[in-house]
C-alpha cells in the first residue's frame, strides 16, 4: 500500500511530498527502481529490504538514508513486512537544506548525517517518534521549516533556477540570462545543485513523462512525438538506455509491480505543481 501526504506550502519549492509504503509478501518481491532526478529522504520503520550490489550479491539497505538522484536501476527485494516513510524532494530541493553537492552523492545512500548534518538526525527522529501519520507530517514540517528560516543555502541561485527551468531545451540559456552567468558556470552550478547535468536531467524528465502515456496504453508512436523524440526508435533507444527494456516490456512491467504505483502518480515534470508559479 502506497499513500502519498501534501508538504506545508512554504516548503512545496522544495518538497514534492511525503509517502509511505507499507508491504507484506507472502513471497520475496523483486522490484526495478528506476532513475529519477529527484531525491528522496527514507526511512525505514520496520525491516529495511535488500538491495542488488555491483557484486551481484543482496545487501540490507541502511534504516535511514537519503537516495539522491540516480541514473542508474536499483534492484529491490522485500522478503520481510515493510514500513517505510519517505521525502520526496524536488530535483534541487536537498540542496537548500545540505551543505553537500548533489553531484557527489549520484547514484548513492547517503547516511542523515553526511548529507542533512544535524537536520538528519532531527529528520529520523521526527519520523521515528511520532505516532501515526498526522504527526509525523506535523514533525517533518516544523523541522523543515525551522531548517529553511535558518539556512540560506543557494537560496538565490535556487530561486532563479525554480522560475526559468520549466522548458528542460531552455532552462540552462534561460538561467544564464537570469544570473548573468555563463552557460558553462551554469552547468556546474546546475549539476552541484541537482546532481545531474542539464542533458540528463532533461534526459530523465523525458523518460518519465513517456512512461506515464505508455502505462496509460497510448500507442508507442504517438507517445515518442508527444514527448519529443526524433521517432519511435528514439524513444525505444532511450528508453533501453535507462531502464533496460524496451517500452513493449516495460509497458507489461509496469502493470505487475506495486511500487511502480509511486511512478505513477508523481508529476511528469516536477516544477509542475510549485506553487510560486500559478
């Protein structure tokens, strides 16, 4: 079971939403995890699952971690019942609460305190200490906002890159304009604030926004010019690049995973829902 819970609006710059995931399998459940720009802040509140080395061998995810944008599938097994509650940042939202380029935790878990410092700890705790669910979203609030009142990180260059980032093609040369910077300057900034490049990132947006028309069914065809592939074998290459299948199979795996469900119901394009911008 998947439920999904609103941030404060003061945070929703940053914050997609919380979740939580809760699971009992009556057999072990391999699950893909797919890449994703956007971070997420998990803590386990029962047994962490396994997660698939580059060894080839199973390893038990750490209780607390922040995962921070991917570019690489993770293979998950969950053989135990688990309880997991989550923040889902948006693609450079952790970098307004940590200190840490995004650029270096790619593709890792990280521990509360490398990535948040203190906030880590207060994260998990305001997780862990709480009963039931109301609370716990009332905890995570008041230490995220406490957080953002006393911390100025990149707020600015944030800022600018929140308001002109909605054309993934445009968002480097609008965001060049915007802090009268050179595009060069702004890839790096870009890539320490969000932890991939502006291509990839782009990349990734994509890939995502054609999974969502081709979970709904829409044929493979109309959903690559939807999306802006070149053709349909464009889209099918990208698409084995990242996930490692095709979109005929991934369409099929979609259907059969549970938490595929996340997936589905996040916005294809994360500056979508901000606020700041109706």
């Amino acid at each position: 079971m998947i439920k999904t819970f609103p941030t404060d609006h003061r945070l929703s710059p940053y914050i997609e939403s919380y979740w939580q995931w809760c699971v009992s399998p009556d057999t072990p459940a391999y699950e893909m995890i797919l890449p994703d720009a956007a971070p997420e802040f998990i803590v386990h509140l029962g047994t962490p699952p396994e997660i698939m080395t580059g060894s080839s061998n199973w390893q038990k995810q750490p209780q607390a971690y922040l995962y921070s944008a991917a570019q690489q599938c993770l293979q998950l097994r969950v053989s135990e019942s688990m309880d997991l509650f989550a923040i889902r940042f948006r693609p450079w939202g952790v970098s307004r609460f940590s200190h840490r380029p995004m650029s270096e935790l790619l593709d890792h878990c990280v521990s509360p305190a490398k990535s948040f410092g203190k906030l880590g700890e207060l994260l998990v705790k305001s997780v862990t200490e709480s009963t039931g669910e109301q609370q716990r979203i009332e905890a995570l609030n008041t230490t995220l906002l406490a957080a953002l009142d006393s911390q100025d990180r990149h707020h600015d260059v944030i800022d600018a890159l929140i308001k002109t980032v909605g054309d993934a093609s445009q968002s480097t040369h609008n965001l060049s304009k915007a802090l009268s910077r050179s595009s060069r300057t702004v890839n790096r900034i870009w890539q320490k604030l969000v932890g991939v490049s502006p291509r990839s990132y782009a990349k990734l947006m994509r890939f995502h926004s054609s999974l969502e028309l081709i979970n709904a069914g829409r044929p493979l065809a109309w959903v690559a010019n939807e999306c802006g592939f070149a053709d349909q074998s464009h889209m099918a290459r990208q698409i084995k690049d990242i996930a490692g299948l095709s979109p005929s199979h991934l369409r099929g795996w979609l259907g059969d995973h549970v938490y595929q469900e996340i997936y589905l119901h996040r916005p294809s394009a994360p500056w979508v829902e901000y606020p700041g911008d109706k």
